[in-house]
C-alpha cells in the first residue's frame, strides 16, 4: 500500500497543488462583498419603491450606472496598483471644456476638438504618472494638486474666453450630430430607452476584466500593487506600469467628457468636483483594497450599480434626496466590512 505523506525533508505541499473546492473559490473573490450589498439594495428598493421594478426603471438607473462605471473602472485598476487619482472628476469637465472651445473658437468640424481634447486629457494623466514615478510623493499630494489646478484652470479659462461660466452651444456645428450619435445617443429594446454609455461601460469592464486577468499588464498591475519594490526586483516595469495605468483614467475621463458635452451641447466648468470621491467608493465597494494589490473590474461595476440603484430608488420611492449620501456611506462602511469578513474566512482555510 503505498504512502500519501510528502516526501522526508518536504514539510508542506505546494498550496498551488492543493483542491480548491468551488465555495473557497467564490469566497475568494473580490467582488463577492458587493455582489450580496447588490442584492440586498435591489430587494430594499423593491419592497419600499413601487416604479423601481417597472421596466422604464431599467434604463434610468442603468444609465446612473454607466456615468459612474465608466470611471469607477480604470480607477479600480489604478487602486489596485496601489495608487490614487483626486483629479479624476475634474478632469472629465477638463475633456469636455476643451472639445467645446477648441471647437467654437476654432470654428472648425467637433471632430477636430475632439480630437484636441483626446491628446491634452492623456497628456494630463502621463502628468500625473510622470510626476509620481519621478518625484515620489504620494499619489494623494499629486493628484490633490491636479485637482486644484485644472479646477482653476476650467473656471478661468472658461470665464476668459467665453466670458461666462460655461461654453458656448456647438449644436449647429459641423460633425455635432456624428459625434452625438456615438457618445451620447440612446437606444431602444424591448420598448425601454438604454443611453450608449451603457455599452461603453459593459465594454470598458469587459476589457479592464481581460486584461487583469489574461495579459502580462495585467500582472504588473497586481504585483506593483502589491509591493511596487519586490515587483521591480522580477523585473516589472513599475513607472510605466503606474504611467499607463493614470493614462487610462485620463482616457475613460475623456469619453465621460464627451458624453457630458454632446448630451448638452454646453458646458458648466464648475462641474465634476466631488466626483472623484464617489468613483473610488465604487471600487472601494467593488472589493478594491486601499492599499493596492487586490480588486477587480467586475467588482467596481457591481459599486457602480448599488451607486445607480440608490440614486434612483430614493426618488422611486419618493424620500428626501439629501438621504443619498447617507445610504452611500452606509453601503461604503457594510461592504467594506463583509469584504473583510470574507477575506478573513479564506485566508483561515487555507
């Protein structure tokens, strides 16, 4: 009868060699947390908001959704590398404010402000990465200056060269109606109204979840996150890892900025401050650690959609607004609590 017993001199077994059976796989991972605060959101807002469970209801928060998720997405992956953008929210009012008045001073096709507006909004997120690989300081000093700085910038330059605080209308330009239909169109299934920038959010999950999960990117991402010197001692890239991930943010807020730009034709340079809160409570909520190294894309969509359900299931169900942020940080505080919870039982069974 032969021996099961590990060979003399070897005291464990490989853990990677282990069975792992499918709970301790679902227990492991990061979005579970979210998944259940999801549910538990859903089933509250049913119960006490009667048009929550219409069909039209679908879209609206949906679409709560998606303004949030776009972002909520790259910004967890920046978490999960272990960093911070404070300047996110204002940046995407930055991205809009140039395509509008690069557009109308320029007179020229949208496009064109578009396009200008697409370079200087990466041009800011390599700023940032730039500035935290070369300097290192914390990424909340950084990006609290960017903050800071494009907030002044968008007012002033705005009032300067509009002479008010928001932009002129370019609905009548050449290229409106196209570049609209792409970043700010709706359309209809089933006889429920869906905004395009649901399927840019689906999308930008899908691709923030491929490559996490089956590129060498991805690795990078988890292993700076998870201890930026032992990453570059095997031989990760950590600054241009850090640098691409805070271009990815510069790029999702440039379609957040063109979404808000043609879905209005105007802009109000004040907006967007406070936001960058509210997405990186999506990827705290989605499972995200604040000190990097874990997290998923799924899972800040999953923040994403408990952001969109309780927005709209307050006015649903006909309660005070200013309620909102109450049940916000409840949800931050519990989710972060049951992930911890979860993370704790895991790491005890292995």
């Amino acid at each position: 009868m032969s021996s099961t017993a590990p060979p003399s001199g070897i005291d464990h077994v490989d853990e990677r060699l282990l069975r792992t059976t499918p709970l301790k796989k679902l227990l492991a991972r990061p979005e579970l947390g979210s998944v259940v605060g999801a549910a538990a959101v859903f089933v509250f807002f049913a119960v006490f908001a009667d048009s929550f469970l219409r069909a039209s209801s679908l879209g609206t928060v949906l679409y709560a959704a998606s303004t949030i998720g776009i972002m909520a997405v790259p910004v967890a992956l920046l978490m999960i590398g272990g960093e911070f953008d404070l300047s996110a929210g204002v940046m995407v009012t930055s991205s809009a404010l140039v395509s509008s008045m690069f557009s109308y001073q320029m007179t020229a096709n949208v496009w064109v402000g578009v396009g200008v507006s697409l370079l200087v909004t990466l041009g800011i997120g390599v700023f940032n990465g730039v500035m935290l690989t070369r300097t290192k300081l914390p990424s909340f000093i950084i990006t609290l200056g960017t903050f800071l700085m494009l907030t002044g910038l968008n007012l002033g330059l705005t009032k300067l060269i509009s002479g008010t605080v928001s932009t002129k209308t370019i609905a009548d330009m050449e290229g409106f109606p196209s570049a609209r239909k792409l970043f700010a169109s709706q359309l209809t299934l089933g006889g429920v109204e869906f905004k395009v920038t649901i399927l840019w959010w689906f999308g930008l999950v899908a691709l923030a979840t491929w490559i996490l999960l089956r590129t060498r990117f991805g690795n990078w991402i988890f292993a700076v996150g998870g201890g930026a010197d032992a990453a570059r001692a095997v031989g990760v890239p950590v600054h241009r890892t850090k640098i691409g991930l805070y271009a990815g943010v510069a790029l999702c807020a440039w379609i957040s900025g063109q979404h808000l730009l043609f879905s209005f034709d105007v802009v109000q340079s004040g907006e967007g401050v406070g936001n960058e809160l509210i997405y990186i409570i999506a990827a705290v909520i989605g499972g995200c650690l604040i000190t990097g190294g874990y997290g998923s894309a799924i899972g800040s969509a999953v923040g994403a959609l408990i952001f969109g359900m309780t927005s709209k299931g307050i006015v649903y169900a006909e309660w005070n607004p200013d309620w909102f942020k109450f049940f916000l940080g409840a949800m931050l505080l519990l989710a972060t609590l049951l992930n911890a919870w979860i993370r704790k039982r895991v790491e005890a069974t292995k």
